[in-house]
C-alpha cells in the first residue's frame, strides 16, 4: 500500500498520547523518541522508543493549521510597497490595490499562496477575503472552485472581510447565504477612533445576519496602540443585549495588552464566558503598530498571550499577511512564523501551552475533526524535519517532508 509505512522520530511531549504511558522518556527539551506506523492513511500503533536504541534524527508535527491569512492580497507587495510601514499608510495603498483587482489577479494570488502552504506543511487555513460593494462577484465562485480543487490536501475556510455597513444591506444578505454552502464566516473591522452608538448598531445587524444564516463571526478588533480593548467591550455590550451566543473570533486584540495586569485577567474572563476566540497576530502587530521612525518603543501591542490562557481563552498564534501593504515578508511557512513568535512573545518551545496556541487552538478554532494530537487512528499527516533540538527547528534552514493521509507529498 502506497499510503502505509512507519517512522522513528521524537515528538513533543504534549503532541501524542497513546494507552501506555508510564514508560515514556521525555528529554529536557520535551521529545520523546516513538515508532509510528500507520495504515491507509491512518495511525495504526505508537509506541515509545527504548531509551537505549540510537535516538532518531528527525522530529515529527502534526501539519499545521494556519488560523489568519490573506490570500486574496498575498504577494501584492511588489506593485504595491508600504515603504512608511504603518497602519494608515497600509489602508491607503490596500484600497488603491482593490482598484485594479480582477478575478483573476485575486485566484491567482490565492493558489500561489495555497501551493506555498501546502508544500510548507500547512493542512488548514481560515483566509479573509476582502469584500466590497464594487467587488467582480467572479472572485467568490473562483474561490469556492478553489477550495473545492485542493480539498484533498488542505481545508481552506474563507471569512468574507467587509466593513461592518456591508452586512447590513442585501447585498451582504445574500452573501452570507451564499457563504453558508461553503463553510464561510462573517468578517469585519472594529479599529479606533469609531462611534460607539453607531458600532453597536452595525454589531447588533451583523450578529443577527450570522443568527439567520447559522453562521461565525471573525473580526479585525482592536488592532490598535489607542483605546485598549474599546472594540472588544462595545462587542461584549451587543453580545449580551441581544444574548446572542453566535460564535465569534477576535483577531488582533491587540490593544488589550495596554491595559492593566488586572484589566487584562478580567477581560479574559469575560470573554472566556461567552466562549469567544483570540487570534494573537505579532508579525504584523509588531511591524505597523506604534510605529516611531525615530525612536524604538517600548509598547508593542499584540494580544496577551500568557495572560488570556491564564483565563482560560483559546488562544491561537496566526501569520497574517504575507508580501502585501501590510507586511513585507513571509511565505506561508509555519516555522517562520514559530521561529518569530516564540522569541518575540517569550513562548518556550517545550511548554505545552505555547505549542497549543501554535498547534490544537487553531485545529479547534477552524471545528476540523483533528486537533492535531497523534494517537491511534488520527490521520497519518505529518511534517517531518531532520533534527535532534529546537535549535534545529529555529536554525533558519530546516528541511522536511509532508505526509499527506499517508502519502508523502510531492511538489
Ligand atoms: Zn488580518
């Protein structure tokens, strides 16, 4: 069978689980060395590797989830450079962007990015698209034949990225039908300076269009240095007016961290209540926020990771844009985003919450029926990289191979 075979490899800890535990070695860096065997394409035994055989040279991930991307924009950078690399000037050059946008200049940004992250290791991805009133209505059905070609290596889940008015006309009606045959998700903005009563208003339509159609809501919120958490609380207010309990997203959140300590746990127990997501987003938080060409500062909001598991938040660690106005780099690689994060948000690799954030939150975030645990019977869908260290990992010139349902994926 093409799709069976076995590999010796270690794995962090909090990344298997299997019946027997009590005789598994952990080394001071949190793998543990196992035998994997797996069959049509799923795991069918794994066991822990005797302390004394010669530890493996690889180490094993489940594919990765990406929890927030930009495909419709990605690689846009070159025609459309933010040399002032902040937030306003990134808005201005995004809308001269929408412009000349064409079905085909978006597709084709979109199985750009799809290939890249496929061959990256990636299995998942919750991608905003931006939606405007003057949008070619091409782009959609072009994206849903796109999730639909692909499906067998990656599950693409788009989030339609409209300003807040746009759900309140029928247009964005008709949208969100059409974005319930396909796994869509409403999405918006929520940055200062804005009206509260008027936030509201928009808030209290969207959440209700996403009531009629069944469906989530994932926000832009926050992504701000001013007003800490001004988005969130006016979010929390319509919540709890309407007693709404559609499920919701908070991207960015960024503005949460200029709060104080006690602020902060509060906050996070208030949004664990409702059961409402964070996506932590440093790459581009660190990139545009409180930008000072002259002086480094110190503030750098970005959602307080630490903090918001420590009330019990689901949090994920997303990349956001890649190439485009809002940020200039990146290629839908999974351990760039590892090796940027982790560093800049004093994540240890080895701690079983800061993987989670990187690995299972995201799995949970997109309901895929995997979390991302191996263990017997999870689909054999791997990345394995040659090392023997997180050094290896973070080294910048990592190599590895893509298990797909069991097969090893060829580019
Ligand atoms: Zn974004």
């Amino acid at each position: 069978m093409n799709n069976s075979g076995k590999v010796e490899v270690l794995i962090p800890r909090s990344l298997f689980s299997f019946d027997n535990q009590s005789h598994i070695h952990v080394d001071n860096e949190g793998f543990s060395a196992v035998k994997i065997i797996w069959k049509d394409g799923k795991v069918t035994n794994i066991k822990s590797l005797n302390k004394e055989v010669s530890l493996p040279k690889e180490i094993l991930f489940p594919r990765f989830v990406e929890s927030h991307a930009h495909f419709d924009k990605s690689f846009s950078w070159t025609n459309f450079p933010n040399f002032k690399s902040n937030y306003e000037n990134a808005l201005s050059v995004n809308l001269e962007e929408h412009i000349t946008r064409t079905p085909k200049k978006v597709l084709d940004r979109a199985e750009k990015s799809l290939n890249l992250a496929i061959s990256n290791g990636y299995r998942a991805i919750r991608t905003h698209i931006d939606t405007y009133y003057s949008q070619d209505k091409e782009i959609w059905s072009g994206l849903f034949d796109l999730k639909n070609k692909y499906s067998h290596f990656l599950k693409l889940q788009f989030v339609a990225l409209a300003q807040l008015e746009f759900w309140s006309s029928s247009d964005g009606d008709i949208l969100a039908r059409e974005l319930k045959l396909h796994n869509g998700i409403l999405g918006g903005v929520l940055v200062p300076p804005f009206n509260k009563r008027k936030a509201e208003v928009l808030l209290t339509n969207t959440l209700l269009l996403a009531k009629k159609y069944n469906l989530e809501i994932d926000l832009h919120i926050d992504e701000s240095s001013v007003s800490p958490a001004a988005g969130i609380r006016t979010l929390i207010k319509t919540i709890d007016r309407l007693k709404s309990n559609v499920p919701i997203t908070c991207s960015h959140s960024s503005s949460i961290l200029c709060l104080k300590e006690r602020q902060i746990l509060k906050l996070g127990k208030e949004l664990a209540k409702r059961n409402i997501k964070v996506i932590a987003l440093p790459l581009t938080n660190f990139w545009l926020l409180n930008r000072d060409d002259i002086n480094m500062p110190l503030r750098r909001p970005v959602a307080p990771v630490k903090q918001l598991q420590r009330s019990f938040v689901d949090v994920s660690i997303g990349s956001d844009n890649v190439q485009d106005p809002w940020y200039p780099f990146g290629d839908f690689d999974p351990f760039y985003l590892f090796s940027y994060a982790m560093p800049m948000l004093q994540l240890n690799p080895w701690d079983r919450l800061s993987l989670s954030a990187l690995i299972n939150a995201p799995s949970r975030l997109l309901k895929l029926d995997w979390d991302g645990v191996v263990m017997e019977g999870c689909p054999a869908d791997f990345v394995i990289v040659k090392g023997k260290a997180w050094a290896d990992i973070f080294s910048g010139k990592i190599s590895r191979k893509i298990l797909i349902n069991g097969e090893w994926y060829k580019k």
